[in-house]
C-alpha cells in the first residue's frame, strides 16, 4: 500500500468513527444520558484534567493501528480467514 492510499485510509477511518461518534453519543443515547448530566456526567468544562482534544487523538491511533492491522493482515489467498485473522486482533485492540 502506497504512503498516499494509508493516508487516504487512515482518514476514511478517523472521519466515520468520529462522525459515528457524535451520531451516536450525541443523538441516539442522549436520553439515557440525560439522567446522569450533573451528577455523573460533567461539562468538559468542568474537566481541566481532561483535554478536549484527548478523544479525537484517541480515535486518530485507533485508526491508524486498524489501517496498519488490516495492511498487515490481509494478503493472497482465501479472504475468509484472512477477515477471521482480522476481526480477532482488532478484538484484541479495542479498549
């Protein structure tokens, strides 16, 4: 894979796990997130230990080491293992 094509990738990556990010943590669950606003769940304001850019940062090397896995798994032969290899180490990465 070129240098060009793993950029490309990488920011494909970033850009829907953020965009799924805000869809989902913002919209979809923000009813059962409304009872803890306050008690639980601060205002990043309230935070100063806790840079706001510090969850894209984490999404960025997310997606670089899923970019990096999948170059590194996938190759010639049957795709079905080769997906089975993958799914089982990014398994293994997720937090």
């Amino acid at each position: 894979m070129s240098t060009k094509r793993r950029v490309a990738a990488i920011a494909a990556v970033f850009l829907t796990s953020q965009v799924l990010a805000i869809l989902i943590h913002g919209f979809v669950l923000a009813r059962d997130y409304a009872p803890f606003y306050g008690s639980l769940l601060r205002p990043m304001t309230d935070n100063p230990g806790w840079p706001i850019f510090m969850l894209p940062a984490s999404h960025l090397a997310m997606s670089v080491a899923f970019v990096l896995l999948l170059e590194r798994t996938l190759g010639d032969g049957p795709i079905l293992p080769q997906a089975i290899r993958f799914r089982v180490l990014a398994y293994l990465l997720r937090p």
